[in-house]
C-alpha cells in the first residue's frame, strides 16, 4: 500500500494547487477556453455529467491521474472485481458487483441467480393481489436494510404497482411503527425483515412489535401463529436466526456483501415487489453497465474515477469538508440520507489499511435535500456563506409524471413545473459560479432594502463571491436502469477516493462503540446505577429517569 502523501504526484498536486489551483477563477477559465465544456463533460452509462463548473485545469486532471496510478487504483479495483479479500480487517471479498452481473457472468453466479430468482418470483406473486391478497407491505430493516430500498421505491415511483403500499420502519422508536400499524389489516400485510446480521437491535425490536401486533389483531381476521410464516419473510445472511424467529421463508446473501452495498440482493425484497421482476433486472443491469464502465474505461473517461479523484482534490487540496447534494427530482429525496450512508460510512476513517493514521482528511460530509427545496433553506449559504462547498445538481430531462391518464389541463399544467424546476437546477449552478459584484449590485434597486440605507453598504450584502464549484448530472429520465447506473457511479466513486487515501471503505468498527454502550446503559435506565459512570451521562441517566 501507498501512502499517497509520499508519492510525486502529491507533491506535483501540492505545488500545482499552491501556483494555479487555490487562484483558478471558473469565470476567467471558460471565457479563455471556449472547449471547457466539452472538455471536462463526460458521458457514461446513463449518466451525462459536467465537470467543467469545478475549479480544476487539464494540469489538476494529470496529475490526479498520476495519483491515482502511484495509489494502485487499477490493482485494487480489479482486486475488487477478482473478488480478493479486499476487506482486509474482516477478510472478506467486496462483490456487491457480482449481484448485478447477468446470469452466467462473474462470480458465484448460481448462487446469486438463485435468491434473485425465487425473491423475483415472490415479488410477482405478491404484486398478484387479486390472489395474494396484499395490499401493504412493511420493510423493517436499518441502516444498509432499509436506506437503499427506502431510496428507490419513491424514485421509481412511475413503474410502481398502484394497488401495494409500501413502509419502511427503522428507527427503535415506537413512533416509528406506531403510525405504520395504525389502520393496517394483518390478513392484508406482508413483513420483511430485512438485516444482514439479523441481531441488529433496532430491527429486531421493531420485528417484535410487528409480530405481537400481528397476533393480537390476527384473531379478528382468523389469523394465528400458524400464519406467521406467511406474513413474515426475512433478507438475511443469518438464517437460522430468521427461522428462530418463526420466519420460515427466508431470501439469503453472502457476507461479501456491505449492508450499504445491499440493494441489489436479497434487501432489495421491496424494491422489487413495487416494480416488478422486469424492472429490478432492469435497475440491475444499469448498474451492471456502470461496473463495466468502471471496470474498463480509460481513466481519463472514467467517470466514477473522475468523481473520487475531485473528491481527494477537494478534500485534500482545497480543504472543503463537505459536498452539498441538490437532487432536481423529488422521488430521490432519500438520496442524499443514502449517500451519507454510502460515503461516510465507507470513507468516514482515520487509519489506512496498516491501521496507521491518515495524514490527511478523508470522507467529507454529505448533506442535501432535493431541488428546489433547499433554494428556500441553506442556499443562501452556499452562495454567500464563509465556507465553499461544492455542490452537486442532478437533472432529469424528461419528467414522468404526465402520465396519459391525467386531465389535458393538468399535464400541461405539470410540462410547466419540468420546466421550471430545470431552470432553477441550471440557474442555481451558473449563479454559484458566476457570483455577482458590489458594481453590479449598486446598479440595482431592490425593492426591499431599508429606505435610506448607504446603497454601498446594501450592494456589499446584495453581491456573491461566485466561483464556487458544482457538477451537474444529467439523466435522460429516472428509470430503472439509469438509478441503477447512477447509485453504481456513486458506490465506484467511493472506492476511487478510499483506494487513494488507502483505507478500508468496507468496514465500519466506528458504529461499535455506541452500540455497545447503549447495551450497557440499557439495564441502567430501569435500576438507575450510575456507578462508574461520568459526571455528564450520570446526570443524563436521573435528568430521563425522573
Ligand atoms: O443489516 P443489519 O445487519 O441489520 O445492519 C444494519 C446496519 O447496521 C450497520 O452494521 C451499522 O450501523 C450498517 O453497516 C448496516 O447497514
């Protein structure tokens, strides 16, 4: 392993950033290259992006490249892909990849094609509900089991059935389920329980609530224990615990898989009971698309490459902490809560793969919400607040909600709204780069400033630095295989930065800790001992227990 800060590339990058990088103004750049646009855009599986708004030359692109070549990236992702124990504190392989491969193709192919089919042949049966008789189904499930399905039932919103609701629980709080019983039919609901350890205790908790309420109501609809079997399913790699349970159809994975890699296993039970067999193989082979990509693209078209390695320049070189997310479709309002996921808990580490500490910074904080309801939010902090934070906007070009059985006056109303919300997605990027000057500023009359105020000091309030940095991806629509594509870019953009800073992204002993301690501060809440404790939790302890 590299260390990346020995190698000559840093050093190039260093010296790079300090001549050119930290002065380079997006304004001056595209008025001196009239090619930036073409340059610096890239067009993978599904997923057009632009990279021109980002504050890098071809200069920045070469030596990040030589980076990325001194770090062994291509070594490590073909490692990956090989399925070498690549997840070296745990000893596992990484093959999330192996899950979208078609049938035949990478490894352990029987074994994969085997859960999809009979999980696909559930969905299906399911989504029969004239003979099912389902009419709701409950996802309990946390972390990795719960933020992916959770992000893309709503996304594929068009493709889903309209006679299935579906819920998701996870959080081991009552108000969490609570709402979600409340006015379901247990002759109506099928369970999954879907945990990868099935010992997580939040989900267990909730699949405890789920079962009592399923016995205590069933009797009205002459249900039973018997019929737990047949309301319960679990996705799980610990089947006997599922069948401890009293879960006697259970949908398998293998430990190769990361929780928050998970979405196209077994996890994805939901996903494919609210669109169908077709459309998960099709959400599948997008990603598959964007794992040949990844895998065989020339890095300097690599699009998943490109993303980590921005990533390293801006965490590493500019010093930014965090990248906004600012999704111009409101089916992936989950997006930014799954990528926090994805990201920090992959690449939120402060050792490298010897366990000795980084020297620099790793996962940046990703935060957002969708467009354009974050303009009305924290915008006004990106474009004139102390930090730079880079942005990154997602369009879709052609909406699916003007669907044919909708009113005339209503789908035209609707092209309306497609064409708005784009020109705020295009409108947020150009004004984040362009900024605005006090001289400009003065020239304006803005109808709300204090009457009398010095127009100087107004026009210093009213002006915006600019050059701030964005990426922009465009998706010709959100289909199933162009959100598989996309969440794959995401899932190789992660390993591009992890394998340059030369971490682990695929372990996460950080979420130990809490665990543990909440296991021991639990019998404490009911016999109030606070021996051994600090002074701050002691307190805490009698402050909730009074
Ligand atoms: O699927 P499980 O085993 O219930 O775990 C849920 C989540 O808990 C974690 O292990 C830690 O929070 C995640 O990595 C995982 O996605």
């Amino acid at each position: 392993m590299v260390r990346p800060e020995t190698t000559r590339a840093w050093t190039a990058l260093r010296g790079h950033f300090e001549a050119h990088g930290r002065g380079l103004d997006l304004r001056e750049a595209f008025a001196r290259d009239p090619g930036r646009f073409a340059a610096f855009s890239l067009q993978a599986p599904e997923v057009f992006a632009d990279l021109s708004k980002n504050l890098i030359d071809v200069a920045t692109r070469r030596f990040l490249l030589d980076l990325a070549a001194e770090c062994g990236l291509e070594a490590r992702r073909d490692a990956m892909f090989a399925g070498q124990p690549i997840n070296t504190t745990e000893g596992r392989a990484v093959l999330h990849t192996a899950l979208r491969a078609p049938r035949g193709q990478g490894p352990f192919s029987d074994d994969v094609h085997g859960v999809l089919d009979r999980m696909l042949a559930l969905a299906e049966r399911v989504r029969d509900t004239a003979t099912s008789g389902i009419t709701d189904v409950v996802n309990i499930g946390i972390g990795g089991s719960d933020l992916g399905p959770a992000m893309v039932v709503p996304a594929l919103d068009a493709y889903a059935h309209r006679g299935l609701r579906l819920h998701f629980v996870s959080n081991v709080d009552g108000h969490d389920i609570v709402p979600v019983l409340r006015g379901l039919d247990p002759a109506r609901t099928l369970f999954i329980v879907a945990s990868k350890t099935f010992t997580t205790q939040e989900t267990l908790a909730n699949a405890q609530t789920a079962r009592a309420w399923f016995l205590d109501a069933g009797p009205a609809s002459g249900l039973g224990v018997a019929d737990i079997a047949r309301h319960f399913v679990a996705a799980t790699t610990n089947v006997k615990a599922a069948a401890d349970f009293g879960i006697t159809e259970t949908f398998g994975f293998w430990d190769w898989v990361g929780g928050r890699y998970s979405l196209w296993s077994a996890i994805g039970l939901p996903i494919a009971i609210a669109i169908g067999a077709e459309h998960f193989r099709a959400l599948l082979a997008g990603a598959h698309a964007m794992d040949r990509h990844f895998a065989t693209a020339p890095l300097t078209q690599n699009l998943p490459v490109q993303l980590g390695l921005l990533d390293v320049w801006y965490r590493n070189f500019h010093g930014f902490t965090s990248r906004s997310l600012a999704p111009y479709h409101q089916g992936l309002k989950r997006l930014p809560a799954y990528l926090q996921q994805l990201e920090m808990e992959s690449n939120g580490k402060g050792v490298d793969l010897a366990g000795q500490p980084l020297a620099a910074g790793s996962s940046p904080v990703v935060w957002g919400e969708p467009g354009t309801n974050g303009q009305h939010a924290y915008f006004q902090m990106l474009h004139q607040g102390t930090d730079v934070i880079p942005v990154e906007f997602i369009l879709v070009k052609m909406p699916a909600h003007d669907r044919a059985d909708l009113p005339a006056a209503v789908r035209d109303s609707l092209t309306g709204q497609h064409a708005k919300l784009l020109a705020n997605g295009l409108a947020q990027s150009q004004a984040l780069m362009l900024g605005k000057t006090a001289a400009d500023a003065a020239r304006e009359r803005p109808p709300t400033a204090a009457p009398g105020a010095d127009p100087a000091m107004i026009a210093r309030h009213r002006s915006f630095p600019g050059n701030r940095p964005s990426t922009t991806f465009v998706l010709d629509a959100l289909t199933p295989p162009s959100l598989g594509a996309l969440i794959a870019m995401f899932e190789h953009r992660v390993f591009t930065s992890a394998a340059v800073w030369g971490l682990n992204a695929f372990d996460q002993w950080g979420v130990e800790l809490g665990k543990a301690l909440a296991g021991e501060l639990l019998p404490r809440l009911d016999s109030g001992d606070a021996t051994g404790l600090d002074a701050s939790t002691a307190g805490l302890l009698a402050r909730v227990r009074a």
